[in-house]
C-alpha cells in the first residue's frame, strides 16, 4: 500500500497519531523494561487467541469509520479486534477501546501495520495486547519477544514461518493467500507441527471454518467482514451480522488446543 512506500509518509503518520492519542506527550521516553509484561500476561493472550480463533482486522479510509466499524464487529460477537496503523488516528482509536469499561476483560485489542520497533511502542503505549506486521520483520519480533509481547508477524512461504517462530513469534500470520489455500496451510502445519498459523488473506465468511479445521490455530477477517462498499454506505447492520455469521461458524470449530512455552528468548 502507499503507506509502506515512503518511510517518511509513515513516520510522519506515526507522529501525528502519537501526538493526538496524548500518549507519552509527559513522561518522555520510556526505557525498554517499562514495556515488559509478565509471563502470566503473555500466556493469557495467546490462550485468548487459541480460545476464540477470528481476528477482526480494521482498515479504514476514515478516521469517523473506524470506531462505527469495530464496534459492528464486536456486537456481532468478536473477541480478538486489530487496529492497523494505516487506518486515520488508530492510535486514538485503540486507546479508546482499551479505556472502555464494557470491553475490559472480554475483548483483546491490537495493533496491525507495525513495521518497526517505534510502531511497537506506540502501539503498546495506546493499550495493545499484541501486535502484527504484513512482513516478518526481525527486529519487531526480537522487541516483542523480550518483552513477552505476542505478535505475528506477515510469512508468505514455510520458511519465512520457521524463522519468524525461531525468532520468537508465537504464531505467524499468513499473509498474501496462497494456492491451495487451507490444503496448502494443512500440509504445512503437517510437516511443521510447531508452528502456529493464522491466515488472513483469502479468509471468507463461508470458509473460515474450513481454515480451522486443517490446522491454524486462528483466522483473520479483513474485506469480507468489513465490506467496503458496507463502510461507505455506514451499513454498521451489515456489519454486525456478517461478524455474527462468522463467529458462529468459528465457535462451532471450538477452541485450539496450546502448550504453554515458558522459553526465554
């Protein structure tokens, strides 16, 4: 996208967000231990991921459609919901949802579209419980590892899967589709069995059941849950009803099954 072109347009952006959100404008630069979470916390995440298996992943050409947008999904029965940093003022954005009383405990926010190590800690900053990347990016993975931190980031082949999970992602995103799509994902959880993936591109209403049941750990839902054409018209209904459909199939799936790793990376 135009937003990963330029680095200056994205930094540029970063700043803006930071600067509206009213986070960190006081206290200065936070030393790399401030952003450290307990083993506790990172376990209960991940076990939150295993739980409820279908990310809500925001994108929005407005900053008025980004919350109208989430809370849609999350009325039709999301529990995972990602803000990507492409989106108008996610950072406000997500600071807002992680301040609201009626989600504290039952939804888990994060932030997409984090490409560098300044993009985490923003993103912590705001109030996010994980964090995702559209590429495997080493140093984001390593910064997040060490302050037990979940993320996931974007792979496209088994090998950029294995190094992203010897970096330390607990589970990795699969990201663009690929040919084959759930039997291509079946074979390479087959011959992998440590890695946990969770696809996003490709991922449907009608078929996200289909995902879960040959071997990822969780599926994310971009374009066919928030329908543009639905955004532009403010359709919140449509919206709502398609999380609805989707989760319902996903519950039916039930949970994935985790072993807790308490490695130190």
């Amino acid at each position: 996208c135009g937003f990963c072109k330029s680095p200056k347009p994205h930094l540029e952006m970063l700043a803006t967000a930071r600067s509206a959100s009213r986070i960190g404008s006081s206290l200065g630069p936070r030393s790399m231990s401030s952003y450290a979470k307990s083993q506790e916390s990172y376990e209960k995440t991940l076990d939150w991921f295993s739980a409820h298996r279908a990310t809500a992943v925001l994108r929005t050409p407005t900053s008025a459609a980004c919350p109208k947008a989430m809370e849609a999904a999350i009325n039709g029965g999301f529990k995972i919901c990602e803000f990507t940093l492409t989106t108008p003022d996610a950072l406000v954005h997500l600071q807002d949802f992680v301040n609201k009383d009626e989600y504290k405990g039952d939804i888990k926010f994060g932030m997409g579209t984090v490409m560098t190590v300044a993009d985490a800690e923003a993103s912590v900053d705001a109030g996010a419980e994980f964090l995702i990347s559209p590429v495997l990016i080493p140093e984001v993975i390593q910064w997040c590892a060490k302050n037990k931190i979940p993320c996931l980031p974007g792979c496209h082949t088994p090998t950029e899967a294995y190094n992203a999970y010897q970096l330390g992602a607990p589970i990795q995103k699969i990201f663009p589709g690929v040919a084959g799509n759930s039997t291509w994902l079946k074979a390479v959880s087959a011959a992998l069995p440590m890695l946990r993936l969770n696809p996003t591109s490709g991922v449907g209403l009608e078929n996200a059941g289909e995902f879960l049941n040959n071997g990822c750990v969780g599926v994310g839902l971009v374009a066919p849950l928030f329908n543009p054409v639905m955004v532009q018209e403010e359709n919140w209904e449509g919206i709502r009803a398609n999380a609805k459909f989707v989760t319902n199939n996903v519950k039916a799936c039930g949970p994935s099954v985790r072993e807790h790793s308490y490695v130190e990376f």
